[in-house]
C-alpha cells in the first residue's frame, strides 16, 4: 500500500481517528483508529479516484458520511451524479450495504456527526451536521433500524428531515469534545459571535451572543476544526486571519484572534477574555524577518492557559484564569528549549489539546513539558520569567510532593534570585492555591493565587494594550454545567468590582487586639478564646495527618500560643469568607478546605525549613547553646529569617517551635549587638522555651551574663519576672526585688500605725532603708492577713533588704 497519501481527516469526540489513504490501484480506503484498543478498523473502500476531504462516522460505526471532490475524468463518467464537483454520501458501513447522495454541488459540504454524552445504549437517530461553503449550516436527523443480527440500515432514506442551523454566516468552529458550535454573523458591519450546544435528549440551544471587535467583512470564508484540512494555500495561510475560541471546565471563555497580516515586521494579536470582561492585545515585532514567513499563527488551547506559537519566532503562553497580570504569562522568543520542542512546520489545532502538523501529518497532543519549566525557571534572568515558569509548573504539578520538593531545591539555593517579588512568599500563596483549587469552580474568585496586586516592569519583546469588553447576552435561563461557571464568571464580573481574595486584615487586627489583652491581664472570655485554639489543634492535628514521614526540624512541638492564636483566627476567619461566598456548599467541606489550606501553608513552611535542614546536614544538638554557630547553621538561619519576611507582610501564621529555632540559631550565629538589634526591630521574637533554654545552658561567664541580662530587659514583665528566678544572679535578685515592691507600692495608702517590727534583725543601722523595709514588712503582713493562700513569689522583706544592699555596694565600688 501506498501509505504516502494516508492523511488524518477527523477526530471524533471520542477520540477515534478517521484517516484515508489509496492503495496500489488507486482506490480510496477509509480507516479508523480506536484510541482505547489502539487497533486499526477498515470502514470502508471506495473503488474510483476520489479525493476525499471531510468525513465522519457516527459513534456506533454503521454509517460513514464524507464529503468528495471527483477528478475531471470521474465527473464525466460518474453515474451517481455526473457534472458536480463535490459529492457528499451517506454510506451504511455494518454491513456494507447501500451508497445515498446527500449533496451533489460545485461548492465545497463538510460533514460531521454529532456525538450524545450518553453512550450507553445506541440511538434510533442519528443526527448529521453539513456545513456549506454556501454559508449555512443544516442538521440531518437520520433514522435508523437493526435487522437480520447485526446488520444496520437507514429507515427514512428516501426522506431525511432536515433544520436549518444557521446561516448567512463568514466563520464557524466546531468543539467536538463539548459538542457546541461557534459562528459569526454580520450585522451592519459587526461580528456578532453565538454558540448553539448540542444535547444528548438530540436538543440544540443558542447559548449567547457577544459582539467582537473583529475584521472579518473581508475575509472570505473560514472554518475551524471541521476535520483537517490540507487544501489550503501556506502561502495564503501565513497571511489570513486566525480566530478560533477556546474553554476549559472552569467556566473560561476565550477568543483568540490574529488580523490579516499586511508586513511580517510586526505581529499583532488579541484575546478576548469573555469571562473576564477585557480584552488584550499584544504587538511583538519579529527577529530575522528576511526569511520568509509562510507558516502563520497557531492558537494552541492548554486548559489552564492558550498558548500563541509562531514557529520559529516565538512561542507566548497566556494564562486564561489570571490575565490580569503580564508576568503570569511566559513569553519566549529566538532558539528556546520549549520553542525548539515543537514542530516548526504550520500547525492546525483541533479539539482539546490536539494539534496537527501539516506537513508530516502526524497528530500530538499538546501538554505542558513539567522538566522544561523547572529548567526555565532555574536558568532564566528575568524576574517576569521566573514569575511565569513558577506559576506554570505548579498549576503542571498541581501539589505533588516531588515537584515541590524541586522548586524548594531551587529556592533554597536561590532565595535572593528575583528583585521584583519574594520566592518563598510567591511559593507559599501558589502551591497552597493550587492544593485546594479543585475542590470548586469559584477557588480563584475566593483565595489569592500570587502575592503580586500590582506589575509594571515591562515584558521585554512585546507591547500589551488592555481594553474593556461587551459582556455576552446569555440566551438560557437554566444553566448546568460549564454554562453554569461562565455566567457565574460574568456575574462575577459584573456585580463584584471588589475583588473577593481572602486576605488575613481583620486576622490581624484581631490578633493584636488579643495579644495587647494578654498583656493587659483584661482578656474576654475565655471560651471565645478556647475556640479559637481549638481551631489551632485541628490545624495541626489535619498537618500531622498529611505528614507521612518523621520531621527532622524541632517543629509543632511546643505550645507558642501566639502562632496558635493567629491559626485559630485564620481558620475562623476564612470559614466566614468561603461560608459567605460559596452558596450550595456543605459546610463540613467549606471546614475541610479551610483546614486543608491552612495545613498546607504550614506545611509548605516546615517543607522549605526541613529540605534546607537535610541540606546542611543539621542535628538536634543545634537546640544547645554549647558551641559556636556553624556555616550551616547560618544558613538555615538566613533562610528562615526570608521564611519570616515572606509571612510577615502577608501575616501568615508560623508553625509552633519556628521563633524558638530562630532565636536559638541567632544566639549560635550573631555577635550581641546584632542579635539585639534582631530583637529590637521584630526579626526574631522572644519565645518563653528559647529564652529558658538559654537561662539554663549558659555559664554566667562575663559574656553570657550580658547576654542574659539584655535578653531579659527585653522580655514582656510576666515572662521576664519568671525567667529571673531560673537565673541565680545578683542582677536576677535585683530585678525581683524591684518588681516585688513596685507591685506593693502600686495601691499603697500611708496609715498611721504602731510598729511591731523586731529591729534586730536588721544587719546595719541605715535609718531610710529601715524605715522603708518597716513599710514592706507591715504591706506584706496585711495583704497575708487579708489574702492567706495567694503566694508572693517567696519573695520577703529580707530578701528585698539584702537585694538593696548588694546592690549599692556595687554601685559604690566597695
């Protein structure tokens, strides 16, 4: 056989291929290629010299429609229908039986079944589109009958009802997989798009109608995705326009359009992004224009994002969930790795994500390469790169541990990359986006993908101009499914101009508010606050389950109410905001995401702190305070330091035990002065486990005494007041002795009274301490006649004497 001429015509919805070739005596073979069982099927033979350009098979196989063009010689001795040009036939394939003109024409008929979602059981009808150069579309309702076993026939042959879909139209698409028709009509000059979606109940609907800012008047006729076609002119082809629409399950609405091209100099294209309300246009101008352009734009749809890929010359990935922002998009010119993976021949894109090279004939599937991301993210210089690769390849990973663990590596050994926005704070809000994404469509209204709000650095090669757009007139009142998401999108767009992001502002105001009571001793009730780090334990209970193997890193295992309290108010707060905007949402589930996002975050966190860990090879005996800090150490005191920035200004919650870590690493690597500076300005916070630790493990040499003592002028006065007793220290007495008697002295009322005090056992004569030890000793006696089961501190008058006078012997020198 002569296997040259085999050419792929169709893909059905369900994935089958249809392909013709002729064999050595020139008869046309029809062929199909079961995707599931990956076998070939022989669906018919046509014994003259055709040349075949549509066809389609219905999804049980019995019947084949194709659209032909006979030779000269054929139409002269053709007695079907002798003369015509186009001949377009219904052929019964199982068994094969009889051959039915449906058209016999000198303009050009493309033919292509419709495919119910119910496959379960075969249909008595069978429904036909034929689509008309002549500008309209008709659908052919074909009834069909079992008889003698397996053997199919058409019952209504003689008469076949058919509807007039459309008509007077200048461009149509075709979405097999989601079985909706695309065209435009002209009205008064105006493009006006509309939809028609095909039902299983063999229904039909016009969905909407959009108006498009769109030349086509003069364009002539065109048709996407109606099978592949190989009969158009390269030369003619580099220059027409391209439009074609794309959707994903989200609710996404997007046109791609590319004008008429006048010069190869500059390239202009645009992308309605119908269920956003905007359009954008790009202009990019072109390297080496003096080889010829022949091959034109190709609009490639990948789900999540399109891409625009004009081979050889640059390859422009957009992002149709988040346009807002250029740098979420990944725009690469000249000898790119992910450029040079695809064809450099003209490319056809067909339903879903395939593509056809025109030139080979061989058909790819289209998907994001995860390893060429990571490369471009490890190798690029742009910060707008970077930005885009980052996006790209978690939306490719969607969570999974082994490509977080990779962009983790990288930042580790990076962090200090991007000029233009934090690494790990852009890490963190993606992935934890990302890990909850799919659990509704309405994700990306409701929580931040990037921590990015504004960008104004320009992308190198390309210009950009934002215009708003008419939103589509939606033609159904009942809406399921994807139509359901788009007109949620719309709606969105049309009532909700704030954006309804979750952010963690009234977290933390909140938080604050709870941390200024603790210190004001006036906190509100308790069970309020019981709840909130009941929320806390769930958080860390629902990360412990997520966490298969034993943690290297001293995390989770202390109380740190502070964190506690900020995780609590996080879960308590986005409940609120998902309760809020997700209607129809069991609210056990809305607690689940909640639970889960936030797990993440921390997770995400340990996750950085733990990979860093492994890498310096660090031990538990870090958490001592016998040696001096290590390189290592001081690295992972570097990155948790960025861990710490990167959280702060989203005000993000950090696992228990992290300030802890921190302060001991600081203690290990950072002389005094820079350690207290830390301190002062909030890079490493006081922890009551960091700070006893480090009472107990140091000597009170000279160095290590100053270093206590500026530690403990630092700390909050009901931390500080318990740390001073753990310390055995003259200073450490002082500051007891001090506070013991401010907090006497704070309600105290002179009384006249009778001394009962036993002068002797004061050890020296000095009348105004006597006199002011008489005063404490009479206070102390009263309060524990009035209060006989409140402690106080095991701190007495004679202990506040000997405090004193140490204290001025020190002071004097003596």
């Amino acid at each position: 056989n002569d296997y040259e001429s085999l050419r792929v015509l169709n893909v059905e919805r369900n994935g089958n291929i249809i392909y013709t070739y002729k064999d050595d005596k020139g008869n046309v073979i029809f062929g199909l290629y079961d995707c599931q069982t990956r076998q070939n099927e022989l669906l018919y033979t046509f014994e003259k010299d055709l040349q075949v350009f549509s066809c389609s098979v219905n999804s049980e196989r019995t019947l084949l429609a194709a659209s032909l063009v006979q030779s000269t010689k054929e139409r002269k001795r053709n007695e079907l229908q002798p003369g015509s040009k186009c001949l377009t036939l219904l052929v019964e394939i199982h068994p094969v039986n009889n051959v039915k003109v449906l058209k016999a024409v000198d303009s050009y008929i493309w033919v292509q079944f419709l495919y119910p979602h119910v496959e379960s059981h075969p249909l008595p009808e069978n429904h036909l589109l034929l689509i008309s150069e002549e500008k309209y579309i008709e659908q052919l309702r074909i009834h069909v009958a079992q008889e003698d076993g397996n053997r199919v026939v058409i019952k209504n042959s003689g008469h076949l009802p058919r509807d007039r879909i459309a008509e007077d139209f200048v461009w149509a698409q075709w979405d097999m997989s989601e079985q909706r028709l695309y065209y435009i009509d002209l009205k008064k000059s105006r493009s006006i798009l509309k939809c028609i979606q095909f039902y299983a109940d063999e229904s039909y609907n016009l969905m909407f109608e959009v108006p498009l800012d769109v030349s086509l008047s003069n364009s002539g006729f065109k048709l996407v995705n109606f099978g592949c076609d190989y009969h158009q002119d390269r030369e003619k082809l580099s220059k027409h326009l391209t439009l074609c629409v794309f959707t994903n399950r989200t609710g996404s609405l997007c046109v791609c359009y590319s004008p008429k091209c006048a010069s190869w100099e500059q390239i202009t294209y645009s992308v309605f992004y119908i269920h956003k309300g905007h359009s954008k246009t790009f202009t990019t101008s072109l390297e080496n224009v003096g080889s010829h352009v022949t091959k034109g734009i190709t609009f490639l749809n990948l789900d999540y994002y399109v891409a625009v890929y004009l081979p050889g010359h640059f390859f422009h990935l957009l992002n149709v969930q988040h346009p807002d922002l250029i740098c979420h998009s990944l725009f690469l010119t000249g000898n790119n790795e992910m450029i040079d993976m695809l064809p450099h021949c003209p490319l056809q894109s067909l339903s879903g994500s395939l593509v056809l090279d025109c030139c080979s004939g061989k058909l790819y599937r289209a998907l994001l390469s995860q390893s060429s991301l990571l490369q471009l993210l490890q190798n690029t210089s742009l910060d707008c790169e970077k930005m885009a690769a980052l996006h790209c390849a978690l939306y490719c990973g969607q969570g999974t541990r082994f490509l977080e663990g990779q962009i983790i590596q990288w930042i580790s050994e990076n962090v200090s990359a991007c000029h233009s926005f934090d690494l790990i704070q852009e890490f963190i809000i993606a992935s934890s986006y990302w890990s909850v994404y799919s659990e509704t469509s309405n994700m990306d209204k409701l929580l931040p993908h990037s921590s990015v709000l504004t960008w104004n650095t320009e992308i190198p090669g390309i210009t950009l101009v934002t215009e708003d757009i008419a939103l589509p007139f939606m033609k159904v009142l009942n809406f399921k499914g994807y139509w359901e998401k788009l007109n949620s999108n719309l709606e969105y767009v049309k009532y909700a101009k704030p954006h309804f992001h979750y952010n963690n502002i009234v977290v933390r105001r909140e938080w604050h508010n709870l941390i200024s009571e603790e210190k004001t001793g006036k906190r509100r009730s308790t069970a309020y606050v019981r709840t909130i780090l009941d929320n806390a334990i769930k958080v860390i209970s629902n990360l412990e389950a997520r966490n298969l193997g034993p943690r290297l890193t001293p995390l989770l295992q202390e109380e740190d109410s502070h964190q506690r309290l900020l995780m609590g108010l996080m879960v308590s707060e986005l409940k609120d905001h998902f309760l809020r905007h997700l209607q129809g949402v069991e609210k056990k589930k809305i607690e689940q995401m909640v639970l889960d996002y936030i797990s993440k975050l921390l997770d995400l966190i340990c996750y950085i702190l733990e990979t860093s860990w492994r890498k310096h090879n660090l031990h538990s005996c870090i958490l001592h305070f016998n040696s001096r800090g290590s390189a290592a150490e001081f690295a992972v005191f570097h990155i948790m330091t960025r861990i710490l920035e990167a959280t702060k200004s989203l005000f993000l919650p950090l696992p228990p035990g992290f300030h802890t870590l921190h302060t001991i690493l600081g203690v290990h690597c950072l002389p005094l002065h820079n350690l207290l500076h830390c301190i002062d300005s909030g890079v490493l916070l006081l922890t009551e486990t960091a700070v006893v630790r480090l009472m107990k493990d140091l000597d009170n040499t000279e160095k290590n005494e100053k270093l206590k003592f500026s530690i403990i002028l630092r700390l909050p006065p009901l931390i500080g007041q318990k740390i001073c007793r753990l310390w055995d220290h003259p200073m450490s007495s002082n500051i007891i002795s001090r506070n013991h008697v401010t907090r006497l002295l704070q309600n105290y009322k002179k009384q006249p009274r009778n001394s009962m005090i036993d002068k002797s056992s004061f050890s020296v004569e000095f009348l105004p301490l006597n006199y002011f030890i008489e005063i404490l000793t009479d206070i102390e006696s009263s309060n524990q006649a009035l209060y006989p089961f409140e402690g106080h501190d095991n701190v007495d008058a004679e202990f506040v004497e000997e405090a004193a006078l140490k204290h001025t012997t020190m002071l004097l020198g003596l």
